[in-house]
C-alpha cells in the first residue's frame, strides 16, 4: 500500500477496533484476513490453531460470526479512503483464544475512477486476513495478531503488520494499548491509546463510546501521511449502540468522527477531518 497522500480517498481500514473486547471463559484470539493468503500461511496458523486447542482441558467449539457494514466513509488511521458509501463484509472464525477474520471492503460507486487503473465500481478493492491469538493475565487481557493486507484493482502492493495489545478495565471505563508495525521495513511503528466505555440506558441497551489517540515514528508517519517525521498522527471518538434482535442476529449503529492532529500530516490534503456514518448486521451461527 503507497503512501497515503497517494490514496486520499479511502482511509478506514473499514474494521474499527472498539477497545476493550470482553474477555470469554477460555481466552479468545482474534484473527483477520483481508484478501487471499497464501497457503504456506494458512498451514501454519493451522498449525498453531491445532496446536493450541490441545493445551485446554475441554474441547474448543468454533463459533462462526458473518458480518456485513455499510458505511457512509471508508476512513481508516485518520485517512479518507473512499469519500463515499462503501461495503464491508466479514467473516470470523472463533476457537478457543484463536481468532480468524477474513474482511473485505466494497466500493459500490466510482469514486476511486481516477486513483486506480481500473473502474473500482462494484468491485472489491481490498482484502485483509487476521489471525489472532488473546489472552487473560493480571486485571486485564491481552491480544497478539497478524494481518495479511491485499489491494486488488488498486495497482498498491500487499504488505503484512503484526500487533500486540493490553487492555485493562476499571470502574470508569476500559484502556488499551496497541503497538503495531510492519513485517518488513516499509510502515514502520506506531502506538495507540484507546479508552472506552459503555454506558447503560433503556431496557438492557448500552451506548458503547470509544476515545482513541495515535502517536507513530518517523517511517510510519512517512509511509502513511507523507510526514517522515515521529509525533501524534491521528485521534477519533467512536459511537455505537448494539441491538440484539433474537436468532443470533444482531445490528450496531454508529456514528465515527477522525481528524489528523499535526498539519504536517497530509499537508494541503483535503478532508484531513471526517465524521461518517455506519451500521453492521451480524448473525452468529
């Protein structure tokens, strides 16, 4: 993927990460996949997969979760990746602390015509792949991942970043921290700082709020806001409300707002603030 002052178009990953993630009775990895992975991948996350299950005393039981969003921006770390609606399907595969995601993003309108080779109308333009592995320790949890990203039609190259997080909850709410940086040398590093907390209304309703805040050095900054310099690149406040609507299914609302906190970052780029619009159907099977 170029740098994103080459893609100002389209800068949501269309996966937001809402924080603290509830921890399950036998720790849950989460894995996402965009895009197709290669087979000597898979047979390693297998691998560990099969690996893994033998360490619990029970069983694990793979719980499948479809997902589809339809959002208004495709914005992803601050960047505007399609200014238009866009469509988000996922798949996730859960067992024991494994997780895997295999997400894609969907451009239903022509908005990218000039930005890739080939019309993105009706076509995917990217393809992420996750896996990940979760766990429990003292007040809190923590989560390792890897993701595979792959951008068809786009002309950008693929590229792979792994993460590490730990997440605690208080009283007042929960914070986590992410680390992130390439399997290479290209993106770089960058950290996160996300607070959230969920606030009670209704009849067993809740408004989920997410606070986050990113700070990246000098070649993540550079790959993806044309800014190779270390310092705060982006932050984001994030609503949403999930209603359980019976039968495994369930809808999520949400309303997302970004904006780049240093002028340097994308300098003289238009939509550098953004608010858009989401809502996810899900069915667990």
């Amino acid at each position: 993927m170029p740098v994103v002052a080459a893609k100002t178009g389209n800068c949501a990953r269309a996966r937001w990460s809402f924080g603290y993630r509830e921890p399950r009775k036998a720790p849950t990895i989460r894995v996402t996949m965009n895009g197709s992975t290669r087979p000597r991948i898979l047979i390693v996350l297998t691998t560990m997969a099969l690996g893994c299950a033998g360490w619990t005393q029970e069983p694990a039981r793979i719980e499948t979760t479809l997902n589809v969003d339809l959002v208004s921006k495709y914005v992803w770390r601050g960047i505007v990746y399609v200014n238009d609606w866009a469509v988000q399907p996922s798949v996730e595969f859960a067992w024991g602390q494994w997780t895997l995601n295999l997400w894609g993003n969907l451009e239903p309108t022509d908005w990218n015509r000039n930005a890739y080779p080939s019309n993105p109308q009706g076509r995917f333009t990217e393809f992420d792949a996750t896996v990940e592995y979760a766990g429990v320790w003292q007040g809190g949890t923590w989560r390792a991942s890897v993701v595979d990203y792959r951008f068809p039609v786009t002309g950008w190259s693929p590229y792979r970043e792994w993460t590490v997080a730990i997440a605690r909850e208080t009283q007042a709410g929960a914070a986590e921290i992410e680390l992130t940086s390439e399997l290479g040398s290209k993106t770089g590093t960058s950290l996160r700082l996300v607070l959230s907390k969920s606030v009670p209304f209704g009849d067993e309703r809740s408004l989920d709020v997410e606070a986050e805040a990113a700070y990246g050095d000098a070649r993540s900054n550079g790959f993806l806001y044309a800014a190779p310099k270390s310092g705060f690149s982006f932050a984001g406040l994030h609503l949403s409300s999930t209603h359980d609507l019976g039968r495994g299914w369930s809808v999520t609302p949400a309303l997302h707002f970004t904006t780049l906190v240093d002028r340097a970052m994308l300098a003289g780029q238009p939509r550098r603030t953004n608010a858009w619009l989401g809502v996810s159907v899900s069915r667990k099977l």
